[in-house]
C-alpha cells in the first residue's frame, strides 16, 4: 500500500513540469498549439504582423534575456502589436484604456520543441473598460479581435 501511495504522489508532484510545459486555456484567451519551431512560429508571426499591415512596436524575451547570463530555459516571446490609428480610436473612446497598448502575443516553446502562439483578445482586454469607452471601444476592440484572428491564422499556418 506504501508504495502505491508513494507511486500516486511522486505522479502529482512530477505531473506539475509535464503540465506546465505550454499555455493553458484560460478566459479570454485564444491558445493555438503548432507542430512549428519556437524561431519559425516567432518569425511566421512577425510575417503575418506586416502582411496585415500591423506593426510589432513592443517585443521582450526572458529566455534571450536568461541565455545572455548563461541561463537556458524554453523560448518564450512577448510581442506587442498595434497601429495608430487603432490608438487614436482608443484614446478618443478611454483615456484609461490606454494602458492596454500595445495588445500582445504571446509564443512559448515546448519541451517536445514546438511551439504554442496565445493571446488575450481585445474584447478581453477592452472590457474592463467598456463603461467610459462605451460603443466606440467596443467596436474597435471587434474589429481588432478579427485584425489579431487573422494575424494568428496566418502565422500557424502550414507553408
């Protein structure tokens, strides 16, 4: 009976690493699990960024940052996206919803070497929002909602 207990909690404390290993779903969150590396899922994105006439204006790694101290851990990219003239609609609908700018995607790599594109969707992220910015901000968190499906689309794409 030992040993069974022992083998069901070995399970529970090894199972944390194997689960952790790519995003979970969460709300507002869509989470695309790819069969692409972690690089070409980061530069198919980047492609995708322009294609849709978007612009990548924040990026930040702490697995770049980690490997620059002799630090190795699974990829992971931050990278924020937007345009200005979505920034103008925003400020001219809330001030406050300012903050959320630029809205951001978010690639990590897995332990099995391929990588998970997720992001929080606009209508997610403009929500809290919504009572100052009323319809103008919900509009444009709708139309960015699609501008950031097909982003993603194209960048998990198959070539």
């Amino acid at each position: 009976m030992r040993v069974f207990l022992s083998l069901i909690l070995f399970g529970f404390l090894t199972a944390g690493p194997v689960l952790a290993d790519s995003v979970a779903p969460r709300e507002g969150w869509q989470v695309v699990s790819t069969a692409k590396s972690y690089d070409t899922l980061v530069e198919d994105l980047t492609a995708a960024i322009k294609d849709e006439k978007m612009f990548l204006v924040t990026q930040a790694s702490a697995s770049a940052g980690a490997k620059g101290r002799g630090v190795i851990i699974p990829g992971n990219r931050v990278i924020g996206v937007y345009r200005n003239d979505y920034a103008v609609r925003m400020l001219d609908a809330s001030v406050t919803a300012g903050i959320e700018a630029p809205i951001r995607f978010y690639v990590t790599e897995n332990s099995d070497g391929t990588a998970t594109l997720s992001w929080k969707t606009p209508s997610f992220v403009f929500s809290p929002y919504l009572d100052e910015g009323g319809d103008a901000l919900a509009d444009l968190a709708v139309e960015l909602d699609g501008v950031f499906q097909t982003i993603a689309d194209k960048a998990v794409a198959s070539q």
